[in-house]
C-alpha cells in the first residue's frame, strides 16, 4: 500500500512524444518537461514558468511535482501500454 502523503504520491506522467512529458495529480496539471536539443530537460510548472534545467528526467519529474528542486525524492517510471484503437470495419448500413 502507498502511502497518499508522500509529495509524489498520486501522480501521474504522460509521454506526449519524444523528450515530451505532461505531469498531472487526480487531473489537475501540474506542469510539463521539455528535453532539449542538448539533452538537457527543463521543467515548467502548471503556469509554464520554469521551475529549473535538469540533467535526469526523474529529476525533472520531483521538481514540477514538488514545486522546487528535488531532495533525493525517488521517482519511478513504468511503461503503460495501451492497446491502439482497432480499425473501424464495414458496418450493416
């Protein structure tokens, strides 16, 4: 059982594309990452002001969901496939 008091507890990331993640908590955004060109990630709060450049994306990742830089916060990532949708067949019209 996780506890629902610890800072990263209840958030979720979403990979929009490639070095693009979306962070939110029970629906509410809480901000975005941004890898760039050069392999670093900046993170951006909910407002899009940036709360700080990082080399890891975990570290990114504790900085928007904690509002500041992290403290040895420990993030951990999992893969979450989704089926694709199935291709729409002739129907009885």
């Amino acid at each position: 059982m996780v506890s629902s008091d610890r800072p990263g507890a209840g958030v979720v990331w979403a990979r929009v594309e490639e070095g693009f993640h979306v962070g939110s908590r029970m629906g509410v955004f809480l901000g975005y990452i941004d890898r760039q060109p050069d392999g670093v990630f900046l993170a951006y709060d909910g407002a899009s002001r940036v709360v700080g450049r990082f080399r890891a994306l975990t570290a990114a990742m504790a900085a928007v969901t904690n509002g500041q830089p992290p403290h040895d916060e420990v993030i951990t990532l999992e893969q979450v496939r989704v089926p694709a949708p199935r291709p729409i067949t002739g129907g009885d019209r």
